[in-house]
C-alpha cells in the first residue's frame, strides 16, 4: 500500500522508515528545496558552516536511545564537549540527520501541499500545478499550525487537536567573523534577549571560520516578527555582542532566518489516527522534546497504522464468516 506522507522532517521520516519495514510504500512531500526541515544547515563553499534550526539532541530513552546508539555507530552525530552537557549533533550538520533517513524512500521535495482529497479509491494530495494519488492512507507530518488547515475539511477533531498545540517564532542569525572570539565561550544560553548563541564551528566535523549562530527568545522573535531580515541580523548582533561583553565584531558574512513555527507547546497525547479515514497526524506537536518527540510521534503513529490495517482484513474475515 502506498501512503502519502506530508512533510520531511524528523517526524515524517520515521514514520516513512517505520511504515517501509512492515511493507509499505511511502511516498514524502516537502515544501523544502533540500533536506532539513527544522534541522536545517547552510554550509558554503568556502567552509563556513551553520546549523541554524535544532541545535543538538540528547541521548533521550527506550527506542529513541537505540535509534540514537545506531546513528552514532554509523558516524551520523558526534558528541559535543564544547556544547551542552550529553549534547550530540549531527556531522558534519545537523541537516545530517534528515538526508540520511531520506534514502531509499521517494521524497518530492520542492512540493508545497495545498489540498489533500479523500474519495472512493483512497487519497489525493495536491499544490501548485501537481497533482498525486491515490494512496491508501495519508499522515500530515507539518506543524500545527500547518496541519491544522489540512485536517480541518476530513476530521474535525484531529484539526482542533493540531489548532491546540501552538508554536512560539525564533529569530535566527548566521554569522561568521574575520577573528575568533577567543574572550566569549562557546556557548551563551538565556541572556537577555538572546536565548541561544553557539559558535557552530566549536562542533565535531566543522571546519573553516569562526561562525555564530545566534537564536533570539520567544518574546523577542514575537514583537519583531515582521521586521526586516537585515535589521533584525544587525540587532541581534549587537544584543549578541552586548551580552557577550565584547565590541560588535567585524562580520564577512550576516544572514537572518525567521522561524515562524520554531517551539511547539500545549502537545497532546501522541499521533493522530482515524482509522476510517486512514488520515493520521504526527510531528513534535505531537509530543514533548523536540527531535524526540518528533521521531517518537512518527514511530508510534507507524505502529497504530500497520496494527490498524492488519486489523481491520481480520475482521472483514469474521464477518463473513458469521454474515
């Protein structure tokens, strides 16, 4: 059975992986030009390198801590003296992660979805131009507050549930300086109105010049939301510098990104899944913690479909049996 997965990132792939095993087709669409999602990485030419979505993830427990140990194994993340206590990230980016699970299955990337379509024989999915199906089940694996204008038209619950669990923006920079900025620690957690400033290339499998990534805090990315990209890089840099206790260093390279759905809050009780509809909903709003809760949701809401459609043959069996 084919099924349409809406989405491309941590949550989407492991319910793609998970599905595949027991014998599924998944077929992947992302609005995104490259793998990444919310770990996304910019990396140049000339070795300036950015991790500027997730910042690292924890060994976390149970299946997610196995998934972790097999990644670790296969030279996919690192440990992180510099960063976090038990903090990995992806080598050589955090955008690692995504390409790697991308392989093997059919992703359509560069593939906004605007409609899905339920009929007679199955799904339709739909954008710009394109149109795909049938598919015999269908997970939105976006955002919530993507998802949520998604389900709204097929299951009316599921849609409130995704409309519920909120997202708070983040402002972020990409910066990278002609001197290392020896005096200020790698990182710089919750001053001010920076909640987050790393320097990228204190990581494992980096290289180059000295890059920043610098996050600004919820209130902060809220009432400057629709500020101009330039203005806010300046600002930051200079709330950055203020907080770092140093002169504004001299850039070679600013760029600021705006994460509009950066951190989920208010999660519900795990995936989505209408086993009618066969239409299911995953992603970190699903769950608590962040890549983990992300890949726990998509994984979970793989096992209630291949229990629910081994189910439901058993029962049309019994049925008529007894009819």
């Amino acid at each position: 059975m084919k099924v349409a997965i809406v989405g491309a990132g941590m949550a989407g792939l492991a319910c793609a992986g998970a599905l595949r095993v027991q014998g599924y087709e998944p077929v992947l669409f992302d609005k995104g030009r490259r793998p990444g999602g919310r770990l996304s990485s910019l990396q140049l030419e000339d070795g300036m390198a950015w991790d500027f979505g997730a910042q690292f993830l924890l060994a976390g427990e149970g299946a997610f801590a196995a998934q972790v140990s097999a990644w670790r194994q296969a030279g996919l993340i690192a440990p992180w003296p510099e960063g976090p206590e038990g903090a990995l990230v992806g080598v050589p980016a955090m955008s690692t992660l995504v390409a790697a699970q991308c392989g093997g299955h059919d992703v359509r990337f560069g593939a906004q979805v605007q409609r899905i379509e339920h009929g007679g024989d199955g799904w339709q999915v739909s954008g710009p131009g394109w149109r795909e199906g049938p598919f015999g089940a269908l997970i939105v694996a976006t955002p919530a507050e993507q998802a949520a204008p998604l389900l709204s038209l097929h299951d009316l619950a599921m849609a409130r549930e995704a409309a519920a669990a909120r997202s708070t923006p983040c402002w972020t920079v990409m910066a990278a300086f002609d001197q290392p900025l020896a005096a200020v620690p790698s990182v710089l957690r919750d001053a001010g109105p920076i909640a987050w400033a790393a320097r990228n290339s204190s990581k494992p499998g980096r290289t180059g010049r000295e890059c920043w990534v610098i996050q600004a805090g919820a209130q902060w990315s809220a009432d400057n939301l629709e500020c101009d990209r330039e203005a806010v890089a300046e600002r930051l840099l200079a709330l950055f510098a203020a907080q770092a206790g140093i002169e504004p260093p001299s850039t070679i390279f600013l760029k600021a990104h705006r994460w509009r759905f950066a951190l989920p809050y208010g999660q519900t009780a795990g995936a989505q899944w209408n086993p009618v509809l066969r239409l299911g909903a995953c992603g970190d709003w699903c769950l608590p913690g962040a890549i983990e809760g992300a890949w726990r949701s998509g994984t979970d809401l793989a096992a209630r479909i291949a229990c629910s459609l081994e189910a439901a043959p058993a029962e049309s069996q019994r049925l008529s049996r007894t009819g």
